[in-house]
C-alpha cells in the first residue's frame, strides 16, 4: 500500500494511492515560513527551473538487518532567492536504491506506482519540502515488471530525485 500523507501549515490532511506491497510512500510538507501559502502567492511565483532547487537523500538508519523496511528522505530545498512553484507530486519524486558502485539499480518508489498525484506548491527562497519512502527490501523494475525477491546482505546506496535533478548518493548497509 501506498500512502500519501500531507501536513500543511499544522494540518492534518490525508490522501491515498495504490501501490503494490514493497513500498510505502509518506510525504509530509514542512514548510517554515511564517505565512501559509496563498493562490496569490503561487500567481505571482515563476516556475521553479532546476538550476533553483537542491535535492538530498537521507536514510533513518546507516545499518540494517535483513528484513527491516529502511526510511529514506528526500529533502528539496528551493536555494534561489526567489519564490517559485514546482510540481512535488508522487510522479516527480523518486528514491532509488542502487548497488554501492551504482552499477545496478535495485529498486525505485516509481516502478510499481502507477497512478502519479501531481501536487504544485509554491517554495520560498531557502525553505524544504521534506517525504519519505519506506522500503520493504525487495528489488523492482520499471512498470513492476519481473519478479521481486528479498535483496542480499551488503552495502548499497539511495539516490533521491524531483524531476532532473538528483541527489548525491548516500550509503548505507543491510547485514
């Protein structure tokens, strides 16, 4: 099951997708600035161009036992000085898991999500959009095909990513 959750400005909102078994997405907006976004501001914002935004992946744990479902974040950081709106849905986010040497891809958020939730925000100048995907340690391929199996003990990598732009990766273990 996929599930989308959204905290605006103190709100609770909740919305649902599907997905299959593997995955679980949770996206969670934290924006700090001081007043809540507006249609007016989003009006009055530009496009957010790629060169605008900065994208880093993050996992709750450096180590894991075989079986656990690992965290990963994507934190997006608008580091223009200007407001912009960007398009944050489950279709522009992605978390993919890669061996260490990124030489072969694992799995991705994306393969076995086929219905995208576009969401446009405006982002202020130095402010976050933060999500998270939990992972249930299995492999993927793009549009679910082939089969899914348990990954083996050993050292790999998670690479966040809106859009074109991409994160560094970042290391971590499953024992």
């Amino acid at each position: 099951m996929l599930a989308f959750v959204v905290f605006r400005n103190g709100d609770d909102s909740t919305a649902s997708g599907n997905t299959n078994a593997s995955s679980s997405l949770s996206s969670s907006t934290s924006t700090t600035s001081a007043s809540p976004t507006t249609d007016s501001n989003k009006e009055s914002a530009g496009a957010c161009p790629d060169t605008s935004i900065a994208v880093k992946s993050t996992v709750d744990h450096p180590n894991y036992k075989k079986g656990d479902e690992p965290v990963f974040g994507i934190v997006i950081t608008n580091i223009s000085t200007q407001a912009c709106d960007r398009d944050f849905g489950s279709n522009q986010q992605s978390v993919t898991v890669y061996t260490l040497d990124g030489s072969k891809r694992i799995w991705s958020n994306l393969d076995c999500t086929p219905d995208p939730d576009p969401r446009s925000k405006v982002l202020q100048p130095g402010k976050q959009e933060v999500a998270q995907v939990k992972w249930q340690g299995t492999t993927s391929a793009p549009n679910c095909d082939g089969e899914r199996v348990d990954v083996q003990p050993g050292a790999y990598s998670v690479v966040a990513q809106l859009g074109a732009v991409k994160s560094t990766p970042e290391p971590f273990n499953i024992g």
